[in-house]
C-alpha cells in the first residue's frame, strides 16, 4: 500500500508543476442584440456581424439582428462586475474560475434570471426573450483568449 | 384587449373564478363588444371538442393484445434472486501499483491536455412570473436561454361548482 | 367462450371487484372492455401509435399492480385513464430531456403570433357529419405542441380544472392558462382553414 501511495503522490506532484496556470482574468465580451423584422435601412441600429448573425438566424425566426450595445470587461477571479447594456437592462458577471461564470440578469431593477454557465472560447451564451409587437431581445456573451485581442465590431455583410 | 383579461375571460368560460369574481366579469363581456367576441370563439371551439375526441381502436386481436400485459405482470410479479458478489480474488492486490500508475498517467494527461468544458450549466433562479428554457446547439457553438412571461401563480378564488371525484387521491403523480 | 360471454353480461364494479380478488381472467375482460379508449387517451397526447400502443399496455400492467387502491370514487376507466396519462405525461418529460428544442417551439409555446390573432367567430363544426368532425380535430391536434395538445386533451376531453391540470404537468396555474388559451386559439385557427381547404 505505501510504495503505491509514494508513486500517487509523486503524479500529484508533477502535475502540479506541470499544469499550465490558469489567467485569473475572464475577457468577455458583451451585446445587447434586438431582433426585428423591421427592414435594416428603417433601423439605426446596425446590423450583428456575419458570424453571429448566421448563429442567430439558424435559431430564431426573425429576419434582422441589430446590435445595441457591446461592451468588453476583464473580469479578476472571484470578482464581478456589472455591464449596464441599456436603460433598462444590466448584467452582471462574476467570475467563477474554470471558464465558469455566474450571470444575472436585471431588467428594470428587478432579477429576471440568475444562472451559472461556462463559456469556453469561441462559444456564445444568449440568453434572449420575447420584447414587444414580435421583436427579441438577446444578450450574447462571448469569453475570448486572454492572448487574442479584443473583437473588432464588424459589420454584418448579409 | 390585454393577456391578462383574455386569460380571465376563459377562465370565466371555464368555470375557474369565484362568484364574485365572476360577476364583474360577465359584466365586462356584456359591455364590451371585443370580450363577447372572444368568449363567443372559445365557446364554439368548446361545443366543438366536446364528445369529439378522435377515436381509436387498437387492431391487435384481444389474446394478442392480452397477452403481452399478461407477460408483463407475470415478469414482474416474479422474485429476483440475489446475485453473490465474488469474493474479490488475491491477483487483485497486484493492480494497486497499476493504480497508481494509472492514476499518474491520468494527470499527467489532464496537465497537458485543457479540460474540456462541462456541456451542461445549472440554472440557479429566474424570476417570479418568468420560465427559462435551456438549449444547446453544439454545431453552432450557443447555448440559448430563453426566458418566457409565465403568468404569475396567482391562487384562483375557489371555484363555485366542485366537479365529481376523478380518482386524483388514488392515482399518484409518478 | 362460455365464461367470457358471461363476464361480458357483469359490469366494472362487479369485474373489478373479482379481480381486487386475484381473478385475472375478470382483469382481463375489462381490458377488452376498456382498451380503445386507454389507447385513444394516449394516442391524443403521444401522437405515435407504436407508444401510444406501449404505453396504453403499461398502463393496464400498473393498474393490475394498484388495483386493490381502486376504492370506487371513480369509474374504474376514469381511473385508468389517469394512470395512462401520468405515463404519458412522463414519457414526455424524458423525451423533452433527451432532445433540444428549436425556438420556433418556444415561439410557440409562449404563443407570440397566435395571441395577436384578430378573433374569429365561424363555428368550426357548422354542417359537418361527426366522423368529419372528428377526423379534422385528428388532424389539428396533430399540429399542436406537445404542451399546448397536453393542456388541450387534460381540459377538454379529460374535463380536469387548471390546478389539477398543472399537478400533472408539473407548471403553474397561469402557465396552464397561457397553453390553453394559446391552444384554443390555434385550433380554432387550424380548424377554421380546414374547413376552408375542404370548400375549394
């Protein structure tokens, strides 16, 4: 039983060396996305770029997706922050560690979701719902390499 | 016409509003032309599903259709009998220093390698009067949370009339 | 033969009551009596025949077992019926795990378009013969959402009230209120251009 647990701990070891250590950082982005069918030359607002937009179009229904706000933070570990996305809407993040983050979401002051996620790199959370006369609202949160630079805001070309 | 009246004028139609409550309503479809129309809708759409349901039948033969029931009852009414664990044999104790090994292995791997991501988050509370319905798309790389209005779980007034006994207290939600 | 033509003249009490005692051969006689419509009730919801089939077979399987629970409350096929539709109801929720569901089916539960509809008076079932009838409400329930059909057949052909209809379905009173307001009206709207495609 002992020469086993010498070689465990000898692995343990090693691998605590060896691990690559984590940015305590979270770089996140963060939009505010309206989903409409309003035509897009009727619209101040512009269009999601190419990427998101063909994400978004694979999910829901609506014909255009204009971004509203977008908004960058880096998040220390253990720490939060709050992103007001509009007038009427705030998030806030904590970062968990591990790819791990905690959001919340605040409509007019109040909580209307408070949920835990991962976001890895280059997977979106959206976290959407119905706004009135058949639009949406999303909030699409993206983590990104804390060695990549920030995303450019790129114009949607569809 | 907002939602909430429309949900209180079926509720009316259905029976599911207390008496007082169900006054102001009735007044409220007597006056306005937009609320009769509406009651007047979902009340054809009632007449019309009542005693409508689809038939069925079932074109198995009865013995057929018995007998797989039968076979069933009979399966489970039957005793398993206990399976006795090996006792565990004295080549095992030569697998401890694989175990270790192994588990070395392991570590070293998981060292070099990025933890993959869990697929699946917690949803930790949405707010009183909404639903969140989680979804992944993996070949899009999104996950989607969508937060539907719930109506609010206002208790109902009692309704007037009790319906007959339907056997809830004997049929337990599985 | 002889002794299931003499069950055939006994009714449910007396059948259940036998079986109660261990009498599988009366068990089996309302089996016979009552299977179409425990198929029917979870062909409504489940919309497959194959496990509308199953689970009209499990359901039979698990009233033998609760059998002696049955005090009488209710007509013994009342009493099936409910135990078919909790099978069904969980047979739903297992499916709805294994599978992700597209927005336009959340589009759909929430009722986004239908709610907006004008309100339309026609009387769906003006002029037609039954069997008609029926086969056109075959065909729109088919083209409901598993939720909106649940809340449907729970209310109409079931006659349960709300609270009893979100115990089962493991919701609040407003969301059943929600599906079944949204349900009626898409009926009503399926039931509307059925009519319409049968007059061109």
């Amino acid at each position: 039983m002992r020469p086993f647990l010498n070689v465990l701990l000898a692995g343990l070891a090693f691998s605590a060396v060896t691990l690559p250590a984590k940015a305590a950082d979270l770089k996140l982005e963060a939009r505010l996305i309206w989903g409409a069918n309003d035509e897009r030359e009727t619209v101040k607002y512009q269009p999601v770029d190419s990427e998101l937009s063909e994400k978004l179009h694979r999910m829901f229904k609506w014909k255009n997706y204009f971004e509203i706000t977008n908004k960058t933070a880096g998040i220390p570990l253990n720490q939060a922050c709050d992103l007001k996305m509009s007038d009427a809407c705030t998030i806030h993040i904590k970062n968990l560690g591990a790819s791990r983050v905690e959001v919340s979401c605040i409509g007019h002051g109040k909580q209307v979701h408070k949920g835990a996620y991962t976001l890895v790199p280059p997977q979106w959370l959206v976290l959407g719902g119905n706004d009135t006369a058949d639009t949406a609202w999303f909030i699409g949160l993206r983590a990104f390499d804390s060695n990549a630079a920030e995303p450019k805001k790129a114009i949607s070309q569809n | 016409m907002n939602h909430n009246l429309e949900l209180k004028l079926q509720a009316w139609l259905d029976g599911e509003l207390s008496g007082p409550e169900s006054r102001r309503v009735g007044q409220e479809i007597a006056q306005d032309a937009a609320a009769n129309q509406l009651v007047t809708e979902l009340r054809a759409l009632k007449s019309t599903l009542a005693g409508n349901e689809p038939v069925m039948t079932i074109s198995e033969t009865r013995e057929f259709y018995w007998s797989k029931i039968e076979r069933q009852i009979q399966r489970e009414t039957q005793v398993a009998s206990p399976v006795h664990a090996a006792r565990p044999a004295n080549w095992l104790r030569w697998l401890s220093p694989l175990a270790g090994f192994s588990a070395m292995t392991c570590l070293l791997l998981m060292a070099v390698r990025p933890f993959a991501a869990p697929t699946f988050d917690e949803i930790s509370a949405t707010g009183e009067g909404m639903e969140a319905v989680t979804f992944h798309d993996q070949s899009a790389g999104m996950t989607v949370v969508w937060l539907a209005d719930a109506m609010p779980a206002q208790p109902l007034e009692a309704p007037d009339a009790k319906t007959p006994d339907t056997g809830d207290s004997e049929v337990e939600m599985e | 033969m002889s002794q299931q033509h003499d069950m055939s003249a006994l009714n449910d009490t007396d059948l259940v009551r036998a079986a109660q005692k261990g009498d599988m051969g009366t068990f089996e006689e309302l089996v016979a009596r009552h299977r179409d419509k425990i198929y029917a009730r979870a062909f409504s919801m489940m919309r497959n025949e194959d496990e509308a089939l199953d689970l009209s077979q499990e359901a039979w399987v698990k009233g033998w077992q609760r059998l002696v629970q049955f005090q009488g409350d209710s007509s013994f096929v009342t009493w099936m019926t409910r135990i078919v539709i909790n099978l069904c109801l969980d047979q739903i929720r297992k499916q709805k795990r294994q599978r992700a569901e597209s927005i336009e089916v959340l589009e759909e539960e929430s009722g986004g378009v239908e709610r907006y509809m004008p309100v339309s008076t026609p009387n769906p079932s003006a002029g037609l013969e039954r069997t008609e009838l029926r086969r056109r409400i075959d065909r729109a329930l088919s083209q409901l959402s598993e939720e909106h059909r649940t809340v449907l057949v729970l209310h109409e052909f079931e006659e349960l009230e709300y609270k009893q209809i979100a115990k089962r379905m493991g919701c609040s009173i407003g969301t059943v209120m929600s599906r079944l307001f949204y349900a009626r009206r898409r009926m009503a709207s399926l039931l509307a251009s059925l009519k319409r495609e049968n007059a061109e």
